[in-house]
C-alpha cells in the first residue's frame, strides 16, 4: 500500500484537522469543477469552505495540496466501502458486489471524480506520481477478486486478460460521472445493472447470469 503524503499543518488537534480539510475540499471541488484550477483562488476555496484565508493556511501550505486531498479523498473512500466486503472470499458473487460499492461510490462522488482527472496534471510530480500509483492500487483489487474467480473456476482468463478487464471495470464505472450529461435516462440502479452484466458477460460469454440481468 502506498504511504500517504504528508501535508503539513501547524494545528495539532488531528480531528479538526479532518474537518476543515473535508471543508476544503467540498468548497474547492465546486469551484475547480466550475473555473478550473488554476483560475481558482486559495482566497475563494477559504470563502467556499467558510473561513478566513489565514485558517486555511494553518492546515495546507499550497492551493496543490488541496487539489491532492480531494484526489486522496476518493481513494479512502473506495477502500472504506470495499473493506465491507469479503475481498478474501474472491467469489463471483463478490466481485459483483464489489463493482456496485464502486459504481455508488462515483454517483456520490461525480463531481469529485471530474476534478480529479481534469486537474490531477496541475499536481507536483511527487504528488501525481503518488495519485498515479493509488489509482493502480485500486485497479489491483479488481485484479485479485478476477484471480480469485479464476482460481475457483467461475471465470476463465488469462493473466494479461485479467489485468485488461481490472482496468475495464475501474475505468468502465467512471463512465458515470464523465458522461452524466447524457445518461440522464438512467438511473444508478441501471447502470449498475446493464454495465455489470455487458462486462462479465464480456469476459465469460453466457455462462454467466446475473440476477435481475
């Protein structure tokens, strides 16, 4: 697991130090989304997240490490809804699961999501060197739940297809939030639904059945 970067604060008190960074980050994701990164102002993520530009400064040294803690935000996400399950019971079952936790996760997270891939070029490069290595870790919990449907005999694939279909499940659920704009006909629950049963299908043919699919 890659460590996570530190930011520096000069606040000690660990918890409120967890909630004014969340009030940062609500703040900045809109005003990042709406004017874009650079065109946004640490004085206006201040004013969004309702205090002064020198409390700010107390929890953050740069305008980047806002931009890093939203993206960190949604990794600690993803792993705290997939540690709900049983990754260690690698069955089909779960790796359906699994894919639905993520998929939620990016409807509560669009705007989140948007911001990341737009702006993560605008992070130092040890930062988005530490962004780029996460997103391969989540991939990775794919790739260990399709190993272990492999091992149980519920999926056949080769190993370069089960690192291929690691990244089309991660990158297939995104579709979400980038392309919201004209899926307003469905709802979360359908898109669950069609995109779980189009990518296993497509990797195991019609041996698959998916409940309610």
């Amino acid at each position: 697991m890659t460590k996570k970067r530190e930011i520096q604060s000069s606040v000690k008190d660990e918890s409120l130090i967890v909630k004014r960074r969340e009030q940062m980050i609500h703040g900045a994701v809109t005003l990042f989304k709406e004017k874009g990164f650079h065109r946004t102002t640490t004085r206006e993520i201040a004013k969004a997240a309702g205090f002064s530009i020198g409390t700010l400064y107390e929890y953050i040294r740069t305008k980047e490490d806002v931009l890093y803690l939203v993206c960190d935000s949604i990794y600690d996400e993803v792993n705290a809804r997939l540690d709900r399950l049983d990754l260690e019971e690698g069955s089909l079952e779960t790796l359906v699961k699994a894919l639905e936790q993520y998929y939620i996760l990016i409807d509560d997270m669009q705007d989140e999501f948007v911001v990341m891939y737009q702006e993560s070029k605008s992070l130092p490069k040890d930062a988005l060197g530490y962004v780029l290595k996460k997103e391969l870790e989540m991939t990775a919990l794919f790739e260990r739940l399709l190993e272990k449907c492999v091992a149980t005999g519920e999926l056949s694939l080769t190993p370069k297809e089960i690192v291929l279909a690691s990244h089309h499940l991660f990158v297939q659920g995104q579709m979400w939030a980038f392309r919201r704009w004209a899926l307003d006909d469905y709802t979360v629950e359908e898109f669950i639904e069609m995109q779980t049963k189009f990518l296993l299908r497509g990797m195991a043919g019609e041996k698959i059945t998916i409940q309610g699919a």
